[in-house]
C-alpha cells in the first residue's frame, strides 16, 4: 500500500466553523464531511501518539481491522497545519500496515 500523505499536507483548508459544526462528538469521531479532519495542530501529536501504541498492541488487526487503522491515520493526515515530522510519522503508520500480512 502507498499512501503519500506529504502530496495532501497543507493542501486543506478549515473551516471557521470547523468547532461547531463537530459539535460533541469529540476528536475521534468520523466527521462527516468529506476531507476534514476532527484534529487540530494541538491535538495531533497526541493521536499520533495514540495510533503508534494501538496499533502495536492491535497487531494482529483482531480488534478493529486494518482497514479501521488506516482511516484513522488518513483522517489525521487531513488536519490543517501539520508538519514534516507529524507526516513522517503518519507514513511510518501507514508503512507498517502496509506490512501486516493480508487479509484483515
């Protein structure tokens, strides 16, 4: 799998209403528009954080599948703002899921 989140880095823009219209649904829920990311520059280290250690844990992809996990990363590639060590990460992410044997 080849996902290059560094071509669509910086290339969103938020909306100024991007707080209310997630409402309480907080920074893990599946927006539902399309390309928008429920992360802001503040949070994303800490969902990246996140994403490495579940991931790990969910090594067998038992849990949530892999499809679940790369949504996930994808969805945080979309925040506004992030940065070449936030994408290198992402791509690490993606890399390793890309390596887990297929079928989940």
């Amino acid at each position: 799998m080849s996902v290059d989140i560094e071509k669509n880095a910086g290339a969103r823009v938020k909306s100024p209403h991007h707080k209310a219209e997630r409402g309480s649904r907080g920074p893990h829920a599946k927006t539902s528009a399309q390309g928008e990311s429920p992360y802001t520059i503040k949070s994303i280290d800490g969902a990246i954080a996140h994403l490495e250690v579940a991931i790990t844990v969910d090594d067998d992809m038992a849990v949530f599948g892999r499809r679940y996990w790369i949504d996930r990363v994808q969805q945080i590639a979309l925040t506004p703002g992030i940065l070449q060590s936030q994408v290198h990460r992402l791509n690490h992410l993606l890399g390793q899921l890309a390596d887990e044997r297929p079928g989940t």
